[in-house]
C-alpha cells in the first residue's frame, strides 16, 4: 500500500526530524520565520519550506503581520497525533515497570548482607 502524501498526512510530516524540531520550538511559543531558520541553523527557504507542510496538514497555523509570518502550533490537530499514540501508552507503561521492578530487586540484593560476611563490612 502507498503511503499518502506527506502534505495530506499529520503522521509523515512529523515523520521528517526537522518538522519535529520545528513543532518543539513552536512549542508554547509564536514564532517569524526568520527565528526559526536561526535557531535550528537552517537557511529560511529551508525552514519555510519544513512550515508549509506543516501548515498544509494543520500542525500549526500563521498569522501574517505585514511582510512577516508568525507560526504557533495548532494544539487542536496535535491532539489527535496525542490520542492515536496514546493507545499505546499501555506498552511503555509495562516497560517501564519491568524497568523499575528489576532495578528494585538488583537493589535489594545489593542491600542484603552476605551469610559469609555476617552483616558485617571486611
């Protein structure tokens, strides 16, 4: 089956790691383009390019103050990315306790005294 177009599909377009950088400097804050582009070191063609695609599958919208453009992420369409990934949240919670329980019990066998040593230092 063809994946859909990156500019037609939330999924792909956060697939791309620059967009994903993108997203998290927007986070919780409007930005120019031009601020973009020199944060994250890339050229403004680059960055406006990354924004469109964005802003072409709803991940973030603009606001136009004469020749600039100020991007904010757009929280309504990033909320169904959030419900969709969290349906798998069960699996990382689980790994997460086998995590927890293994360093638990690697910690208490560290804290048990030795039968040789009697509990006592050497």
């Amino acid at each position: 089956m063809p994946r859909a177009p990156t500019t037609s599909d939330p999924f792909n377009a956060i697939a791309e790691p620059r967009r994903r950088e993108i997203l998290e400097l927007l986070d919780g804050h409007e930005r120019a383009v031009g601020d973009i582009a020199d944060t994250l070191g890339m050229g403004q063609p680059s960055a406006s390019k990354h924004l469109a695609v964005l802003l072409e599958v709803g991940l973030v919208d603009v606001r136009r103050e004469g020749r600039l453009a100020y991007y904010r992420t757009n929280a309504g369409q990033l909320r169904a990315i959030h419900d969709w990934t969290k349906r798998f949240e069960r699996h990382w919670l689980q790994q997460i306790l086998r995590i927890k329980a293994r360093a638990e019990r690697n910690s208490a066998a560290r804290d048990t005294p030795s039968p040789r040593t009697n509990g006592r230092e050497s």
